[in-house]
C-alpha cells in the first residue's frame, strides 16, 4: 500500500506529489496516457499569473493582491469563490523558488505576448519543459510512476478513499489526490451538456480541442454518481477562438489567432456580433470561443488589414490574403454583399485618436453596433487578411466543491483523505471567464495545498 496515490499527470497532479514526497509520503503516480504524451493540458502552457508587490526578475513593475482579484473578479463576474481565489492569489506570490527548486526556469514576456510582462512569467521552454522538469524531480526523489494507466473508478466508503481502479488493477492508498483533469475531450459529454440550438445545429460537434485528448471526465463523472458534491455549469469553460484549420486534440497556443482585437469579427453571415476593443487581449481571449460558440456554424472570421501585421504574434497558419475586400470575402465563402455593408459601416463609424495597443486607448466607433471600445481603425490599407476560427475547448470548469484544505466533500462533508486539484477543481474560482495564466496558478496552488495534506492525512 502507498502512502499517498495522485491521479493525473499535469501540472496540478505534479505539483501534489512532489509536495507529498517532501512531506515524507510514499507516493504513486497514475497517468492515463502514455509517456510522450504526458503532462495534460500543462504540456500546452506556457506562463503563470503572479502577483507581486514589486519588480521580481522576469516580472517588471508591481501587480498586488486587490489588481489580480479585480482582474479575476471582473472576467468571472462575479462567479467566483473569493476565499479560494484569493488563496491562489497569495499563493502565486510565492510558489517560484520552489519551482525553480524543481528545475523550472522562467523567462521574460515573449514579444508579441501584449501586456503580460508585468503579470505573467513565462516558462523557459513553454510546459512542457516545466512538465519534464517536474517528472525530472519527481523520479529523483522516488515517485513511482505508470503510464498508460487510465482509472476507471475508486473504491470508497463513506467518503473515504480505499483505492483506485484501473481495468484489473487495483491501487490501494491511505490517501488520494485526484488532478485528472475535465471533460473537454469526451465528445458525446460536450454534446450533452450543449444539447441543440434554436438553429437545429449541435454546437458541440464543431468544437476543437485545444489540449490533451486524455480528458475524458472519466473520474468526474464516476465521483458525481458517488454522491460528490458539484460546481459548475457544464457549458463553462476555458474556450477561445482558434484557427479552424487547427487538428481535434493538441493544437496548443500555436493555433490561436491575437488579431481580434486589430481588426474586426464577422460571423458566415458577413455580420460583427461583439466589442473587439472591450478590454485587453488577455482579459478577453479566452471569451471569444464561447462568443463564435453561438453564431451559426460555430465559425467566425477575423478581419485585418495591413496595419496589423507585426503588432500580434503570427499564428501557425498564415491567413487567407487579398488585395481588395470583396476578394477576401470571396476567398473566405461569405456572402460578399453583406461583408460589405458590414466593413463599409464600421469604417465609417470609427473615430481614431491615438492608437496604442498597449493601453486603452481612444479609438472608438460612433452609431454603430456592436461598437468597437478601443483600437477601432479603418480597415482599408491592402493587402487584407482573413481567419477562420472555430471554439477551442481548453479545459471545462465543471468539477468537485472543494475548499481551502483541496478536500472532496460529499454531502457537504469533506472526505478525510480524499483530495482535488487543478482542472477538476478550477470551477470553484473561474465559474466563467478566464485571464491568461491563472488556470496554472490554480493548479499550482491547490496541487501544493493537496499534495501536503494528503500526505498529513497518510501519516
């Protein structure tokens, strides 16, 4: 029997069974995948959202307590647990040095990343160069871990955990730590939880996956019919606009499109449908998968001009180019009457002042709606450029009611040695919404707060 068993193999489930180990814990890891797929969604990552109360060497000026929890407050709405979101808060202060400790090295903002050198620490490598160095350390240190080792179902009794199953193995464990992610990868759960729209269309089927194709929900779905208590809206979750040429699973950062907010969004309609200008890039990527979610087709179309080139980093997939606008709308399959009528209007409704994309700055439109908040120029400077975008699914925000302690609660009792982290708890602090970043500060957070009680629960 181990001490201490963590399902999952991400950042969050990493995080746990390293601060297990530490903390004198035998420890076993499961990871459902197989070994050059490890690490989940935290192989796609590439930074972590900070606060600081001054400079601290790849992160410039100050970004304290009250800015993270307005930011965190205003993307959520208000669907938050404040207790929570200000223990990931505090706790992203100073998780660092231990990182590093674990042979994680940080790097200064990349160019083109807009704003985010002042909140955000980016990984020397991207995740995964954090996920090998974390697996790095936790063999060092004598983890076991098994690949290819997808649990099925846990043995529990009344509301303790007595092992896990996987086809006919059993794991026994005097404790657990359950970090094995959402349910974004699960087809026919997306289109569940979707269902059908008023058009006759089921949305689901056109999302991508921006992540691992592991999240199945597996776990999730076994602790709801165990009588584990729930939060969340299935629908929720971590969705941004990304290339439609991008693959079903694993496409990562590298398939996203930051023009949004230089130029303008139609629908296949040729229609705009959202603020393009609302707020900065990073408050407000991770809205507009959600926002094409609903158009028909679930397919928008990002516009730009030439003007826009080099202020945003280049996606993966070179954009459709044309020297005039009725060529663009052509090539892209809309209807070009309409696109017309649509770019002619907001054209002639902006108001440009003084463009800066790295502030909220004075270029707006007038009459016209939606309007456009900020950055809002004439797209008239050939030659022009036109994305397709589809929703990218990250990670789903359902999951498990926890607390400040990272306990399952069943029945609105917590489970004495039964523990959650990452992805499979996010929803208790991103009821909606995202900024970028904080999905590893979550997960940071809370692995760590799992990791040491599950150990203290073992002893």
């Amino acid at each position: 029997m181990h001490d201490v068993l963590v399902i999952g193999g991400g950042n969050a489930a990493l995080c746990a069974a390293l601060m297990a180990r530490e903390a004198g814990a035998g420890v076993l890891l499961l990871e459902s995948s197989p070994r050059e797929w490890r690490g989940g969604n935290s192989q796609h990552t590439r930074n972590l959202r900070c606060m600081h109360d001054a400079p601290q060497d790849v992160l410039v000026e100050a970004y304290r307590e009250e800015e993270f929890w307005q930011d965190l407050l205003k993307v959520t709405g208000g669907n938050t647990s404040e207790e929570l979101a200000r223990l990931v808060i505090r706790a992203s202060s100073s998780c660092r040095p231990w990182m590093r400790r674990h042979g994680v090295r940080f790097q200064p903002s990349l160019a083109g990343t807009l704003h985010l050198s002042r909140t955000n620490a980016f990984f020397m490598g991207g995740g995964k160069a954090l996920v090998n160095a974390y697996y790095r350390s936790a063999q060092a240190l004598g983890v076991e871990l098994r690949y290819d080792t997808p649990v099925d179902s846990l043995e529990l009794r009344d509301g303790r955990f007595v092992a896990a199953l996987s086809g006919n193995q059993r794991f026994e464990a005097r404790a657990c730590v359950l970090a094995c992610g959402g349910f974004e990868s699960n087809r026919e759960w997306l289109r569940e939880a979707w269902g059908r729209n008023e058009r006759g269309e089921w949305p689901a089927d056109n999302f991508l996956i921006r992540g691992t194709r592991f999240n199945q929900g597996v776990l999730l779905r076994h602790m709801m019919a165990q009588g584990a208590d729930i939060i969340g809206d299935p629908t929720q979750a971590h969705c941004v606009a990304i290339d439609a040429r991008a693959p079903l699973y694993d496409g990562g950062i590298v398939t996203r499109v930051d023009a949004v907010s230089l130029g303008v969004m139609v629908n296949r309609e040729g229609r705009r449908f959202y603020d393009e200008g609302e707020d900065f890039w990073p408050k407000r990527y991770a809205i507009w998968g959600r926002l094409v979610a609903m158009q028909p087709g679930q397919v928008g179309y990002c516009i730009i001009d030439s003007k826009a080139i080099g202020r945003f980093m280049p996606p993966v997939f070179p954009g459709v180019k044309s020297d005039t606008l009725p060529e663009l709308a052509r090539a892209l399959a809309l209807p070009d009457h309409e696109f017309m009528k649509t770019l002619n209007a907001y054209n002639a409704a902006c108001r440009v002042g003084t463009f800066d994309h790295t502030v909220l700055d004075d270029c707006r439109t007038e009459g016209v709606a939606p309007p456009k908040t900020h950055w809002a120029r004439p797209i008239d400077t050939p030659p022009f450029y036109g994305y397709a975008l589809k929703p990218g699914i990250t990670f789903t925000y359902l999951g498990l009611k926890t607390d400040a302690r990272a306990r399952v609660y069943f029945g609105a009792e917590p489970s004495p040695n039964l523990f959650v982290a990452g992805e499979m708890m996010a929803g208790n602090v991103l009821g909606q919404g995202y900024t970028a970043g904080v999905g590893m500060s979550i997960g940071t957070a809370f692995g760590r707060i799992a990791g040491t009680e599950a150990a203290r629960a073992a002893a």
